[in-house]
C-alpha cells in the first residue's frame, strides 16, 4: 500500500489526572483503505478519534510522540490552524444525525455554511456543489429536500446529510464514530453500502469505529480491538475473524447471538398462556379549532397471538412499527383502542382500577433503557421491593428484606446491591436490578423491550444467558421485542414480524428464519450483517 | 405571656420541621446524605449563622405584657432593653459621641452656641472624648470578645468531658471544627458588639435616635417570618398543582393552568394593595380585638404573607408541572404503574423526590427575593406596618437620606449587612442540601 494517511503514535489521554482512558496505542490508515476500530463501551475508541481533531473535554490530558496527517503533525499545530484542518482534511460523522444538525437551519444551508468555511466559491457554484453533495449521499429529489429542515427528514436521510456535510470539506479522512448504531438494520446496510461507494469514488481513509463486530467484518480492511485503552490485536479483516489470537477478541467473538442456535430449540407445544385477539391501538389525530378528530394513527392494528407457557416469542420489526406500542398496551400503559388480551383465563381488557391493579402481577415489563428504567433517588433494596409492597402489603419488613436478598441473588448480583444506588451499577447490572424488580411479583409473562440493544455484546450474551436460566427454574414466558435478527434466533421459540401496525409473519423460529415466506422478512434478514467467516445463509 | 398569630405559626412550623426531622431521622436512605452535608464546612458553617438567625428571631417570638409600661414586649426586647430606652435626638454616626447634626446649645456660663452637641448615652461617660475615644472602644471591644471566648472555650469543654467515646471523631472532622470556630466568631463578635452597645450605638441611630443595631436585630424575625410563611403558604399550593396538572393531564391540567394564567395576569401589587386594604378596614371595625399597635401591626404582616404566598406560586408550578410533565413518562414510572403501584404512591415516590431540586433552589431564591419584595412594598406603602421593625422599612428611611451630604450610610449598611448574611447562609446550606440529595453526585467533592 501507500503512504499513511494518519499516523498515531504511543497516543495516550488521561482523565482528571489519574483516569487513563486511553494507554499507548499506535496506528496507523492508509489512503483507500477502511480501517475499524473496535471495543466495547467504554473502552476508549471515540475518545481516541476527538484526540485526534483535538476535541477532547477540558479535564482530559493528551500525550502522545506524533499525530501526523500525511506526515505532518498535527501536535505541532495551533488551535487557529487545527480548525482549518477539521472538516477540509478530516471529516467525522457522529452517531446520533438529530442532535447533530441545527434543527432551525435547512440541510441545504448547513452543508453551504461548510462548503464556504473550506471553499470561496461563488453563490451558484456553492448552490451546484450541495447538489452534487446531495446527489453524492442519494438522497432523492436534491432539489427540492435541500430546503428541508432535519425533522422532515427520516434518521436515514438525516444521516446522509451529515455524510455529505462531512464530504463538503473533500477530506482525505472521514471518521465515522458508530454512524449506524441509531438506524434500523436495513438503513443500516444503506448506509454502509453508501460510505463503501463513496469511498472508492474519492480514494478517501474511512475510519469506522464500532461496537458491532458482524458490521465490522463486512466492510472493513483492516481492523484493530481495544480494551480497556490499550489496542490489543490488530490485523487484516479476513485473517483476523477466522484465527482471533487475543484471548479477549476470541471472548468477544464467542459472545456474538449465532443465527445458526434456532434449530436447537424444543418445538414441544405447550398450552396457551396469553391470548392476543384483534387488538389494536389507535392514536386519534386532531385537527382545526375544535380538535376534530380527522384521522388515526393506527400504531398497532387487529393484532391477534398466542404465546405458550414458558415459550418465548420474539416480536421483531424496524422502529416505527408499533413493536413497542403493542408491548406497553398489552401491560396497560397505553390505553388499547380495541381487542382482547387474555391471561391466565383472566380477561385484562375489560378490567379497569383497582381490579386492574390487582392482576398487574401476571404482565410485567423490562424496559430497553437501564438508566431511565430506575428512579435514581431510591436504593435498589427499594426499587425491587416497590412491587411487593404495592400488591402484598401484609409481608412483614423483615420478610421483604429476605425476599429481596433472594431476588438479588437470582439475578447475580452481589449482596449489598440492596443498599446501593443504581448509578452505582454498569448497564448490565442495571439491567439485572430490573429482572429482579419484575421477578419480585412473580409473573407468568415478562415483556422485555429490546433489553440488550444499549448493552456491549459480552454482557448482552450474559442478560440473555440469565433470562434462559430464569425462564428454566420459573416456567415464565417472554414476549421479547427486538430489531436484532440474531438475538431472536438465540432466545425465541417463536417469531412474529410486524410491519405497519400488523403482523405480517407468525410462525416457530427455525422456519421464519431460514424459510421466510414474506418479502419483507427477506428484506430483513438480508440486511443483518453476518460475521463473514460464517456461511452466511442459514441452511436446516 | 401574648401569644400572636405569626408566633403561633412560627412555633408550629419549628415543631413540624423537628417531627419531621426525627422521622427522617431514621430512615435508611437518609443516612449518607445527612452525613454528607455534616462532612461539609460550608454547610456546617452556614447552619450555625442560619441557627444564630434563627435563634433571634424565636427571641423576638415570645411575646408578653411588660409589668412596667403594658407594652407587649418579646424576650429580646428585654434582654435589649438598654438599646430600645437609650435614644437619641436623631442621627448619629456609629460609635460617635456627637450628634450628627448641628444645634444650638447652651453652654455652662449660659451663653447660646451653635454646634454639635454630647449625645445622651452614646460615649456619655467619657470625659474628654477626643483623647479617650478610640482606646476606650478598645478596650471595651476585647474585654467583650474575651468574655465571649471564655464562654465559648467553657462550654467546649464541658461537652467535650460530658460526650461519649463514640462521638468524637465527629468532633473531631474538619467540619466540626469549622463550625466551631464560626460559633466561636459570631459568640465572641457579638458579645463584643453587646457589651460596646451598654456604651456606644454601634451601627448609629436613626432619624428619631433609635439605636441601628436594635432595629436590625429586631428585623430579624421580621424578614424570618416573611420568607418562610410566605414560602409555607406557597409550596403547597405550587406543588400539589404543578405535580397533579402535568401527570394527570388532560381536564386537570386544563383547569389549573386556567387559574394560574389568570391569576398571574392580575398585578401582584394591586392583590397585595387590596388584601392589606381590607385588613386595615377590618381591623378599623373591630377595634375592640385590636387595641394594641403590635397586634395590629402583626395581623398586617400574617396577611402580607398569605398575599404575597398566594401571587407568587404560580411560577414555581408551572416549573413543576413542565418537570413532571417529562417525569410521568420515565420508563420507571411505567414500571411501578405495571408493578400495580398506586398513583398517589408513584406521585409520593418517584415524582415527588425528582423535583425536589427545583423546588429548593426556587424556594432559597424566592426567600432573598420576598425579603427584598418588603422592602419595595414598604415603599409604596402596602408593605409590613410602618411600626415593625424590618429590614424593607429600614431602607425604605435611609432612602430617603442617600442625597445627604456627608452621606447618613449606616442604616442601609447595618440592613445590607443582616441580609446578606442570611440569604448567602441559607443559599450556601440549600445548595449543600441539594447535592447531598441527589445521589448521583455522591461522593464527588
């Protein structure tokens, strides 16, 4: 290959003079080439891409040998200059596309503002150039989307103009910091598919940095792991899937929900715990003085499943699709605008108020985000203990405290949790302290919404593990909603897919996945990136 | 012994705040956060300017009969009587001797001159002021702030011999110590200030020769009693309906918001106008019940408060309302709601405690913000009685004396000064407070 594009070397950032986030690494990415960098949260590798733009947080301490662009180091330059390099000779794409467009500016003039910062073009030319830029990043109809503001734009588009705002300076480098983490999985394959192209069209470095080791896998040269601050494998895409050295990056690795783990579950019928008839959830849209009612949104539309005793069903779909919807108005906390939901013989739909509250035990929920799962201001001990005093107010203290004790150590936590904080806890933690909060009331069927989508891989396949394991000792079934392919052939018995507020597909899991019979699951299925040492098609 | 209205409510509002104490008291969750703030000298020493405060103005609350003139007197009037008799004429600078304006004076061999005569109590017993003066104060300022440090020094280690093994490393933390020392500061300095009082007005005296430093202790309770009535009468309503309007939505909502807007569409000053007005004639028609000034006087500042509390909640609940508006659709709100727990208990639980930050920041704000409100109002007449003693009234007087040359600077100062202390004291301690109850910040120093 060439000369490096970017070099690094014995790169190091250090927090509040002790924490050191980043330790001793050195790179280096060649013109043409995509480089990836990889690790789980925290391990240091969006920081290692603002050390480069010298971005970093007051606190942080940066020290390194060199960090030199074409061989020119960027350590030498001032302030003044490092400006001028940002955004004309690296560009970076950021993870989430809505907080980072200025949502009271067009796209058309926020990619303008950036072509006149690198460029004195005149006013058409400036104009030709957003299109070019526009076309370049395919979104339809240039012309007319280039006067949009970001909220009439979808995450995919949006993300397409924060690329074209990042080729608008014509780098030779472009850091993508997780561009895809927030997008759907078929965005998700446009996307990458799009950077892919438009790197081969300007020759461009494409540095990825993500978490994701499939997406990885698919479109990167070479790529590095770090953990815990320190690079600790480098090497060639294809050589590095197929014999990972690093014990960490085997772990890693081991950790991935394989698609191939669907034909192993047992296809025993059970009898039906929960049935599903009709339901629907419209959301009335009102218009004019009076607030007449002119449409619905109709969220969740006659949807109709049963889910056995201690079965799991995974209710799939992109965001938008009423997925989550449907699994809070199952639970109530959305009113249902119609249809049947019968537990247990119970029929919850028709109870409201106290008697409501009294059944709620047999549905609970874990919800998708561990941090605003739990209020902050109440020890854990308390947190999983609320559901026992709302609905068996006569256990006496001391019962509850061995009741918690217990639930806690169910759920692998160690035994002073119960007087701790929940920001004392990681993610994963956090996401135990929730399974034993439903655990507490002992419910027959738990909803979990998208419960490891916001954790790292290793702790992802460890949540998994536990639900198993709970779903074994406790006979409870799960109604687990997710977007991720590769989870649900890990964890369910059965598949729905839904699509628009319906369910397009029903059926056990081996057979939606490896013999879908709609289009759109196809689609779906195609666009899960596959690890590429595997063979990607799934065979019975 | 007189019992008057805010005496009653200041006396509840102490015992409500020491059952509430005790009841927290033992509460596991509120271990770590009651020894944080203990852990921190800022905290530690605004408490003890907080506790002297509030020390003064409990003084000023027992109220009774004086045997000698029937004037209802408090227990600092007592206590200060030296200060409240030994008037002057009129102005006079602190610590001086003359009075500060020219008059004319008889002199011994009977002939009339013009100039500035001995004041009645201020240095009267010096002989020749202009050679004693600055040694005698002194001298008597040490002497003062000796006893004061005696006494300190004393009682430090009377408790120090009487407290058990296990309290002393407490005693023994940088806090304590720091709010020792403060104590040490205020008790000397202020032993020191009283002892000088038996000889010199300190802080001056004012138009009517009233001693400065009397008026603005007597302010006290005064600013004390606005700040936390008013606040006591506000937060109810400012909670409660912010709280209920943004989780239950929809009629609610509708209706208190209707009441707010309105309600804040009304000029303040013309509701306080009104209130104190029908006050005034109430009392007019009921003269019997109100014979005395400082019953009048009283039953005017209660309603101050309750007019003032009821015109100022409208902006810390629409503040509460946005909050809780975000609040109800946390994910662990809909946890408890799928938990079967109550609504009132959600409300109590998660709702209540994640806005707690706001309300004490606006609480500590709005309390230098009503202190100062008195003295606006006093300007336009609808404030306290001009009879109370308060901080508004002194400024609103020395106003008028800014244009003055040489300058009449020492009741504002004197008023500037109390107030400072206390709103600074209590937004240090309410800050402290509020960090040590987010848990989230534990730890972080």
């Amino acid at each position: 290959m060439n000369k490096p594009v970017l070099t690094i070397e014995h790169l190091s950032v250090t927090f509040n003079q002790q924490q050191k986030v980043v330790d001793d690494i050195s790179f280096e990415i060649f013109s043409g080439e995509t480089f990836a960098l990889v690790g789980e949260s925290g391990s240091g590798k969006s920081i290692t891409a603002l050390s480069v733009l010298r971005l970093l947080p007051n606190n942080a301490r940066l020290t390194a040998a060199a960090i030199s662009l074409h061989g020119d180091n960027l350590l030498h330059r001032s302030e003044f200059e490092l400006c001028k390099i940002r955004g004309s000779r690296i560009g970076m794409i950021f993870q989430d596309p809505m907080s980072s467009l200025n949502p009271v500016m067009t796209i058309g003039s926020q990619i303008e503002e950036v072509i006149n910062l690198h460029f004195s073009l005149s006013r058409q030319a400036t104009q030709q150039r957003v299109l070019e830029l526009l076309q370049q990043v395919e979104i339809p109809e240039p012309e007319k989307r280039m006067k949009d503001y970001p909220h009439q734009l979808s995450g995919g588009q949006r993300q397409r103009v924060m690329i074209a705002i990042a080729l608008a300076g014509e780098p030779d480098l472009l850091i993508a910091d997780e561009p895809t983490t927030s997008l759907d999985v078929t965005i998700q394959a446009q996307i990458l598919a799009l950077l892919k192209t438009i790197q081969q069209q300007t020759n461009m470095a494409l540095w990825l940095i993500s978490h994701d080791l499939a997406l990885v896998s698919n479109l990167a040269d070479r790529v590095a792991v770090m953990q815990r601050g320190k690079i600790v494998e480098t090497g060639i895409t294809a050589e590095f899937f197929s014999h990972p050295q690093h014990p960490y990056t085997q772990k890693l690795l081991d950790a991935l929900p394989s698609m191939q783990s669907c034909f192993t579950h047992n296809v025993e019928q059970k009898p039906p715990l929960l049935q599903v008839r009709d339901f629907s959830c419209h959301y009335p849209i009102r218009k004019g003085i009076f607030k007449r009612v002119v449409d619905y949104v109709k969220a969740v539309d006659g949807v109709s499943f049963d889910i056995q005793q201690g079965k799991t069903l995974a209710l799939v779909g992109e965001s938008g699709c009423g997925k989550t919807t449907l699994g809070k108005s199952l639970l109530n906390l959305i009113p249902a605008s119609g249809g049947r939901v019968i537990i247990n013989g119970i029929e919850l739909s028709r109870l409201d108020g106290e008697e409501l509250r009294q059944q709620r035990a047999h549905i609970q929920i874990v919800f998708q985000d561990p941090f605003s799962s739990m209020n902050p201001r109440m020890l854990v001990g308390d947190i999983v203990a609320e559901g026992i005093k709302a609905l068996h107010p006569k256990i006496s203290s001391d019962d509850r405290k061995a009741r918690v004790a217990l639930l806690l150590q169910q759920v692998g936590l160690p035994e002073d949790s119960a007087l701790r904080y929940p920001h004392e806890f990681s993610g994963g933690q956090r996401q135990r302290i929730c399974i034993a909060r439903v655990l507490a009331v002992d419910p027959k069927l738990i909803v979990c919404d998208e419960p490891t989508s916001a954790l790292d891989v290793s702790v992802q396949a460890q949540i998994i593990q536990l639900l198993k394991t709970l779903q074994q000792e406790k006979g409870v079934s799960y109604l687990f909603i997710t977007h991720d392919l590769a989870v649900v052939a890990e964890v369910a018995d059965e598949v729905a897919v839904m699509y628009q507020g319906k369910i397009i597909e029903h059926g056990p899991v081996a057979q939606v996945l490896s013999r879908p019979a709609q289009a759109y699951t196809k689609k779906l299925l195609a666009a899960v990136p596959v690890l590429q040492t595997e063979n990607p098609k799934i065979t019975a | 012994m007189v019992i008057l209205w805010t005496d009653a409510l200041i006396f509840l509002l102490l015992g409500l705040m020491l059952v509430l104490g005790l009841y927290l008291h033992q509460k596991e969750y509120m271990k770590r956060p009651l020894q944080q703030i203990g852990r921190s000298k800022v905290a530690m020493v605004s408490l003890v300017v907080l506790f002297f405060f509030m020390l003064v103005g409990l003084l000023d609350s027992v109220h009774f009969k004086s045997a000698k003139s029937n004037d209802i007197v408090s227990l600092l009037d007592v206590w200060a009587t030296p200060l409240r008799e030994q008037g002057e004429k009129t102005y006079s600078a602190p610590f001086a001797v003359y009075l500060y304006s020219k008059e004319m004076m008889t002199q011994a061999d009977g002939t009339q001159q013009w100039g500035y005569p001995r004041l009645q109590f201020g240095g009267a017993h010096l002989t020749d002021p202009e050679a004693q003066q600055t040694s005698d104060i002194t001298e008597k300022a040490l002497y003062g702030f000796a006893q004061g440090a005696g006494l300190v020094i004393f009682f430090l280690f009377l408790l120090w011999s009487v407290l058990l093994e296990q309290h002393k490393p407490f005693m023994n933390s940088s806090s304590a110590k720091a709010a020792w020392a403060m104590v040490f500061l205020i008790v000397s300095v202020n032993y020191a200030l009283i002892y000088l009082s038996g000889y010199y007005h300190v802080f001056g005296t004012d138009k009517v020769g009233e001693d400065v430093f009397y008026q603005a202790i007597k302010s006290i309770r005064t600013g004390l009693v606005i700040g936390t009535l008013t606040t006591l009468i506000m937060l109810p309503m400012a909670i409660i309906f912010g709280i209920l309007a943004g989780f239950f939505r929809g009629w609610v909502d509708d209706v208190i918001q209707y009441v707010y807007t309105t309600l804040n569409s009304i000029p303040s000053v013309l509701l306080i106008a009104a209130s104190i007005l029908m006050v005034q004639v109430y009392m007019a028609n009921h003269e019997e019940a109100y014979t005395s000034v400082i019953v009048r006087a009283d039953m005017r500042l209660l309603f101050l408060c309750l007019i003032l509390g009821v015109t100022s909640w409208t902006g810390l609940c629409r503040l509460l309302r946005a909050e809780t508006l975000k609040l109800r659709e946390m994910e662990y709100v809909q946890a408890a709601q799928a938990l079967g727990v109550r609504r009132r208990v959600i409300l109590l639980r998660h709702i209540l405690p994640n806005v707690m930050h706001i309300v004490l920041i606006s609480v500590v704000l709005d309390f230098s913000s009503l202190v100062l409100a008195e003295a606006v109002l006093s300007y336009i007449n609808i404030g306290v009685d001009p009879t109370t003693y308060s901080w508004g009234n002194m400024i609103n007087g020395a106003r008028l004396e800014m244009a003055r040359e040489p300058i009449v600077w020492w009741s504002l100062s004197a008023a500037f000064v109390f107030m400072f202390a206390l709103v600074l004291a209590a937004n240090l301690f309410a800050d402290t407070v509020r960090d040590a109850f987010d848990p989230r910040r534990g730890g972080y120093e």
